[in-house]
C-alpha cells in the first residue's frame, strides 16, 4: 500500500457555494471513480478544504492518480449543477519536501 500522500490529488476549481459539501463531496467521488475520467476506487474526499474551490481526493491505488493526471481536462458535470466546470487536477506534492527531508537525514 503506497502512502498515503502518494495516493492524492488536489483539485481545484470545485464550484464553492452551489451546494452543500456533503452533495459536491459525492459528485466529487462520482467524477474520480468513472473510467471515462481515467478514475478508480476512491478512499476518501476532504472537501471542503481551508482553500475555497479545493478539495483533496484520496485513491487506494496509487496507479489511479497517475492515469487520472494523464487525462487532458477533467469537466465536473451534474445534473445538481447548472453546468459543467472545468477542474486543475495536480498532483499533492507535499510528499515533495518530506522524501527530500527525509532522504537528507538518511
């Protein structure tokens, strides 16, 4: 099981305000786990996050994040949501600058 920060996306662009967490959470989990998004099994949505528009979306496979940020433009569509809204999918690179932290104390 890669860890867990491996395993993450940041997505940003999620429409703040149109409905309640809870609903765009499960619309979130709907769009990551669809085969025509490039998505999977996803473990778990934090939204909302401290930053508007943000939200974190966590896979239990590792290979899912890299076949969802292969795919050019993620469209968040719903028939709760007056129409569709493009996403920026990146990976969560806080994993970055704790490997190098911990690669210099090796």
């Amino acid at each position: 099981q890669a860890a867990r920060s491996t395993r993450t996306i940041v997505i940003a662009g999620v429409p703040a305000g149109l409905l309640q967490d809870d609903v765009m959470a499960d619309i979130l989990t709907i769009h990551f786990q669809m085969s025509r998004n490039n998505g999977g099994d996803v473990e778990e949505v934090t939204y909302p996050t401290r930053n508007k528009g943000v939200a974190y979306i966590t896979f239990e496979d590792q290979e899912v994040v890299e076949s969802v940020l292969k795919k050019d433009q993620h469209l968040l569509q719903d028939k709760r949501l007056p129409r569709r809204f493009p996403l920026t999918v990146t990976r969560y690179c806080h994993n970055v600058s704790s490997s190098l932290i911990h690669l210099t104390m090796l």
